[in-house]
C-alpha cells in the first residue's frame, strides 16, 4: 500500500488548458507595462528637460533680464540693445 502511495502523482500532473495560459500572458505582459509606461510617458513628456532645451531656455531669459536690466539702468531704452538674448 505505501508503494502505491508513492508512486501516484501528488497534483502536478494537472493540465492548463491553453486559454488560462494566454490569460497569463496577458496579465503579466500588462503587468510590466503598468510598471514602466508610467515612467517612459513621464521622460517622453519632459524631454526638453533631460536633452538640456530647459536650460538653455533660462540662460536666454537671464541673458534678456540682464540686457534689459543693463539698457534701463544706462538709461539708454532707445532700442540699441538685443532682447533676443
């Protein structure tokens, strides 16, 4: 009787049908791209950040205010300086 005991299978021999498995395919592949879409949108929506476009932006807004700043403070506003930066 122990011999038969042992030699029957223990529940993993249980077949999946094809269906689940693609069901669990799915679930997993939507699964990680749960996870890292959030991150790929983020980084595609703040590109000009991480490619520099940002800063570039600033120092050319500090470069008018300092121009402009400069032309109002030698009282010279009659268009002779660079607003373009």
């Amino acid at each position: 009787m122990a011999d038969n005991l042992i030699k029957q299978p223990f529940g993993l021999n249980v077949k999946v049908p094809t269906k689940t498995i693609k069901q669990i395919e799915k679930t997993a592949g939507g699964t990680v791209n749960g996870i890292w879409e959030p991150l790929f949108n983020f980084i595609d929506e703040n590109q000009n950040v991480f490619t520099g476009n940002v800063s570039m932006q600033i120092a050319k807004y500090n470069a008018m205010m300092y121009n402009i700043g400069a032309a109002l403070r030698a009282d010279s506003t009659n268009g002779g300086f660079d607003v373009k930066g």
